[in-house]
C-alpha cells in the first residue's frame, strides 16, 4: 500500500505520525511510504533521516495527498486540508468527531473510510489514545504549576507548599490513564490532591498515591465541594466516541477562588466543565469569572518529540494490520472506525452528532 504522512498544520503542531525507524518497519513489509518534506522537523528527524530509511519525500501536501492510499496524521483535518481528500482514501488519526460536527460533515461528503485513533479499542483498553493521555495528565500538572503563578494570571500559589504554607489544592475528574498521571505528578510535587472516579478499583488506585491524596466518588454535592477549595481543576473525563458529560457547572465555576486554574483536557471531546472551549497554544487561555482557563485542544504537541516516539510505538502495528487486505476487519480497529464510505458508523459518534 502507499502510505502518506502530511505535515501537522494545527496552531503549533509538532508531532509526526511516525518516526524513521517506524516508517523503515512498514517498508520492510512491501510498503511505500511518502512524508510530506519538513514534517518531522519539529520533532527533531529531518527529512534526511526519513530518506535514508527508504522513504520518499513529497515536496507539498497536494502531491503527498494525491500520491497515497492511507493518510497518516496525527490530528484531524482543518478545514484547509478538506480539499485535499478523496473518497478512496483510508483516514487514520485523532478525530474527535462528536464535538467536531463540522469535519464529521466534511468526511461524509468525501465519501472516505476514516479510523479515529481514539476509539480503536483491544481488551477493553485504547491503546492508540494512552500514550497521548499520559503525556496530556502529566503536562497539565506542569502547566497549571505555571499558570497558578501571578504573573500568568494565577493565585500566587506553589502546589507543593512548603513549611509554615499551606499546600496548594488539586482537584482531578477521573482516574483514567489522563487523571490517573496527573494525581501522580500532583502528588509527588507535595499537592492536596482530590480525585473523583466512578469505580472503586480507581479509588484504590488512587489512594495508593500517598497520604496527600484523596479519592472520592463522582457525586455532584461532592465533586461542587472540592471545585470551590480547588487552586488547580483537572477535567480528564473520556467516553470513547461520544461528548464529555458536564461535571461542572458555569454556576459552580463563578464560585470559584479568584486566580485559580482550569484545565479540561477532554476539551477536544466537548470538555466536562461548562465553561471550557478550545484554545491552541498561540492563545491558550482566557479568563472567564476570575478563573484562568486553559483549553488547548492538543496538549502533546508541546513535546513533539517525546509525544511522536510514544504514538509511533503503538500506532505501528495498527498500521501494518491496516495496509493489508482485510485490515479494516481487525476487530481492534474495527471499533475504530467513525466513517465508512461516506456514513458515520461509530454508534456513540452518530449518538453525539444527533444531539
């Protein structure tokens, strides 16, 4: 199969779908691999490094486009590149299609076949969607530390404390792998933190933290309690295919300290605080009631680097199931798919979309 990987256009975009050693795999298994000339730069491989491997480099997106089979990409198409699609290509990245009705529009017109990496699923897991989860978790921990200063907006606040200060207060909305990392990273700064999942095996997991870390269910009057102590809200809510259910309401927002900090990082399925929406990283906040908000719809793309040597460990084999006759039967990327010659097929997306 011919196999195309385009440079990232979003705001400050550096990841690649996969780097050299990746692409020298897929070649070594009959494929022809083209990447679009510069896209890997940001994540420290040169177009060299992709030739030397047996790669072809295409000067533009036109011609990668219209070259290949399977398109590659990281994150979903922006309007920009809708032109560029065809309706026997075969789509394979980040889609997010229940908060995006506008592109999941623009892919049924094309009549293309589209998998979302979020909603391939094995053993009751994501496997494609993990590794940008546990980097999203622990990134928000970082950033929010930041924000928190005065000078960004924030409280003045240092998570860990220190003696004779009281620590500062994280509140975390799920324990998933993107909760479940940013409770880590919060607990070992020294932070109160406060974590909400629905089930008891995340509650244990969680516990497990330390002594400055407490696990609570997701009940409404308790979830309202803790977001009004919060300094720092963590929102790491995922349904597979569908829109983030709302956990925080405007109301409970307004109540808020002054200075304090959001950060949804399931924003791009909708968010679970309602009054998050999409920034990027050349505008990533705004202030909203005294709050800081932080809605950057591709948190990863912060460390192109780091971030593209973790998805392309995963997303290999997925590829190479893919570009073989029969692949799109895989029973993992099965799930995967949202669109099917031009019909919407993931059942939480079209549930979503008709909302």
């Amino acid at each position: 199969m011919r196999i195309g990987i385009p440079k990232e256009v979003k705001v400050r975009e550096g990841r690649v779908a996969l780097i050299p050693p990746a692409v020298s795999e897929l070649i070594q298994h009959g494929h022809e691999v083209l990447i679009q000339s510069g896209a890997g730069v940001a994540s420290g491989y040169p177009d060299e490094d992709y030739r030397r491997v047996g790669a072809q480099i295409a000067p533009d997106a036109t011609t990668l486009y219209g070259s290949v089979q399977l398109l590659l990409k990281v994150k979903e198409p922006i309007a920009s590149e809708y032109a560029l699609l065809r309706k026997d290509h075969i789509l394979f990245s980040y889609l997010h299609l229940a908060a995006t009705p506008k592109l999941a529009q623009a892919l049924k017109e094309k009549g293309l076949t589209a998998v979302a990496f979020e909603t391939v699923e094995a053993g009751g897991k994501l496997p494609l969607l993990a590794p940008m989860s546990d980097i999203a978790g622990r990134l928000s921990i970082h950033i929010g530390t930041t924000l928190l200063h005065s000078h960004s907006g924030g409280r003045g606040v240092m998570l860990g404390g220190m003696p004779s200060v009281e620590r500062g207060h994280v509140v975390i909305l799920g324990a998933g792998v993107a909760g479940g990392n940013a409770a880590t990273v919060a607990a070992a700064l020294g932070a109160q933190v406060t974590v909400f999942a629905p089930r008891r095996e995340e509650l244990e997991r969680m516990h497990a933290l330390g002594p400055n870390v407490t696990a609570l269910p997701s009940y409404a009057p308790l979830i309202a309690e803790a977001v009004y102590s919060a300094d720092l809200l963590i929102g790491a809510v995922l349904i597979p295919g569908a829109k983030a259910p709302k956990l925080v309401t405007a109301e409970m927002v307004r109540k808020m300290k002054p200075g304090s900090v959001i950060i949804d990082i399931s924003v791009d399925q909708g968010g679970c605080i309602e009054t998050i929406r999409p920034t990027d990283y050349e505008h990533p906040t705004y202030i909203q009631d005294g709050v800081v908000h932080f809605g950057v719809t591709n948190m990863p793309g912060a460390v192109p680097r780091t971030a593209s040597q973790a998805l392309s460990t995963v997303l290999t084999p997925y590829v190479l199931k893919l570009a073989t006759d029969g692949g799109l039967n895989d029973p993992a990327i099965a799930k995967g798919v949202n669109v099917a010659g031009g019909k919407i097929v993931h059942l939480a997306v079209v549930a979503a979309l008709a909302n």
